[in-house]
C-alpha cells in the first residue's frame, strides 16, 4: 500500500477544513497556530509534500517555489493571490486555486460599512462618547457626509465592485465605474452604471472604493496626483490590495485635507501603518477583516481544502487560476 499523501496547511484555518482533508485520506502537516511560518520552515515542511494550503501571509515566491519538491497545487484561502509567484508555479506545473465568489458579499457589507463609519464619522463618535466630553446636543457636533444621493465611483466592477455598488443604489447613488474592460450591458443596466475614465471618477465622486487585483498595473493605483483630483469632501475606501494606495500620499491629503477621508482595511506593509495614519482622525482603520465573518471564513478555509483535494484526486479543482497546468 503506497503511503498517503502529505499536504501542508501552513496556518490555522476553520477546523472543519483539516478535518475534510484527514477523512479523504490525506496526512495533514497542520501548523494550528497565528504564526506565519519563515521562509525556510514553509520550504522544509512543504518540500515532499502534494499540496500547500496557504494563506496570503505566506509569501510563494519563485525562489520557494523551485524547493516544493512534489507539489502538485498550491490552494490559496483568498481570493486575491498576489502573495504567489503564479508563473514560476506554472513553469513547475503546480496549479494555483484561490476562495472567489463566496467571500463577495460579506467583503461588500464591510466595504460600505467602512464607507458610512468613515461618512458618518462613528469611530469619532464612539470615542467622544466614551471620554465623557459629550455635555449637550450641538448643532453641527460630528456633522459629517451624506451617503444618500451622492456619486460612487468604483474602480474594479467584479464580483465584489458590483455588490458594492448593489448597496449603493440601495442608498439612492449614482454610480460610476472605471475598469480595463466594460461591464456587460445587463450589469450596467441593473446598476445603471457609467464607465468613465479615470480622472472623471476621481473628479466627479463623493466616495472612491477600490476592488482591483494587486498588480504591477494598479500598485500605487492612487497617489498624489489621483487624490489631487478628488473633491476636498471625498472619501476613499480601499478593501483590496494595500499596495494600490500610496500610503505616504494618502496620510499627507488627510492631514491636509486635500480630502475629506478615508476607511482602510489593508495596508502598504501589513501588519504595518503609516504612522500618520494612526494619528489622524478623519480615517477608518481595520485589520484587514473585509471576509471576516464565521460564515465565509469557515467557507473559505474548506473552499481552498476542497480545490486541494480535488486535484490530488486528479479532478480539475474549480478555481484554478492557471488552467494551462491542466491538461
């Protein structure tokens, strides 16, 4: 009897996953804890194995990637995969799966949170309340945004743009949209959307939420001259990838003010924060926790379980991002 195959989960993940994993038969190296594994612990505890699990901690570049001896696939617990080297995956022949799809609308709802928080000023209000400032109704005490009637410009109408911008005609917003590519004509209709160019967005919204892949085309996506641009009572909402914003820029226009603010859920140098940043009022911070809900990080960790062991079983796994792998 040849021995089972071994399949890494680099991180702790809903239990459930490494349970499914265990009953199919496969032996499971399971590091259960927050710790993110150094690279050269990810290359010793991976090398043999058929799968990794892994998360967007785990930096796969392409030097680590030469050392997975016996890799078959690398299952991502994301739906971005920027943290994978996806070509030098391809060269070896491991395919690559992240989590798309059930993490859409649970990423929405925190988007647009993030977007009325930072509106609304909650965060402020929270804290004057709890410093026991509050003595009397003001008339213009945290007066802040409206979110009803106003522009939403979206960078990025995928699956989690367009539920972004669902919420948005629900609050009554004109929306624009800015992507490399026009949104099928019934997606424009239902939304009633606009594809504009970059500047008019920039130039025409009262919020800016981005929902754009991590690549060498959208890093730093917005700087200086983007913010520039906006109105001095715009608010920008970055879910997506850190790096799409210039941090040091962004910190500047709300100290500034050259815009009005900002609601965050990832950053340039995660775990990391621009200082000026944490000192600044008039900007909403969250570590990274747009999917965090039981519900779809429980989904999510069997998602990526279920692609990893669909191609150990010689299926085609269903979210397979570089399908020239599979012949």
């Amino acid at each position: 009897m040849s021995a089972p195959l071994r399949i890494l989960v680099t991180k702790r993940v809903f239990p459930e996953a490494v349970e499914f994993l265990r009953r199919q038969g496969f032996e499971v190296d399971y590091n259960g804890t927050d710790r993110v594994l150094d690279r050269e612990e990810l290359i010793r505890r991976a090398r043999g194995c058929a799968a990794v699990v892994s998360q967007l901690t785990d930096r796969l570049s392409a030097e680590v990637i030469a050392e997975l001896e016996g890799a078959r696939i690398i299952a991502n617990v994301a739906v971005g995969y920027d943290n994978i080297d996806v070509a030098a995956a391809t060269a070896r022949s491991i395919a690559v799966t992240n989590t798309p799809g059930v993490l859409t609308e649970t990423t929405a709802d925190f988007a647009f949170a993030l977007l009325m928080a930072a509106a609304r000023r909650v965060v402020e209000a929270h804290a004057f309340v709890h410093s026991g400032r509050w003595s009397t109704w003001i008339i213009d005490l945290l007066a802040g945004q409206d979110i009803h009637g106003a522009t939403l410009g979206i960078f990025g109408l995928g699956r989690i743009g367009a539920a972004v911008a669902r919420r948005g005609r629900g609050f009554g917003m004109r929306i624009l949209y800015c992507d490399g590519r026009a949104a099928p004509p019934e997606l424009e209709r239902e939304l009633d959307a606009r594809r504009v160019s970059r500047e008019e967005l920039l130039r025409e919204s009262d919020f800016v939420s981005l929902h754009v892949p991590l690549t060498p085309a959208t890093r730093h996506l917005i700087g200086a001259a983007e913010l520039a641009m906006m109105k001095p009572t715009a608010i920008l909402i970055n879910t997506a990838r850190g790096p799409v914003v210039d941090e040091a820029a962004l910190a500047e226009a709300l100290e500034k003010r050259t815009i009005w603010a900002a609601g965050l859920d990832v950053f340039e140098q995660e775990p990391e924060v621009h200082a000026k940043l944490l000192e600044l009022p008039n900007v909403v911070l969250a570590p990274h926790i747009a999917s965090a809900s039981f519900a779809t990080r429980r989904r999510m960790s069997m998602m990526a379980a279920e692609n990893a062991a669909a191609a150990l079983g010689g299926q085609r796994p269903p979210n397979l991002l570089n399908p020239e792998v599979w012949r």
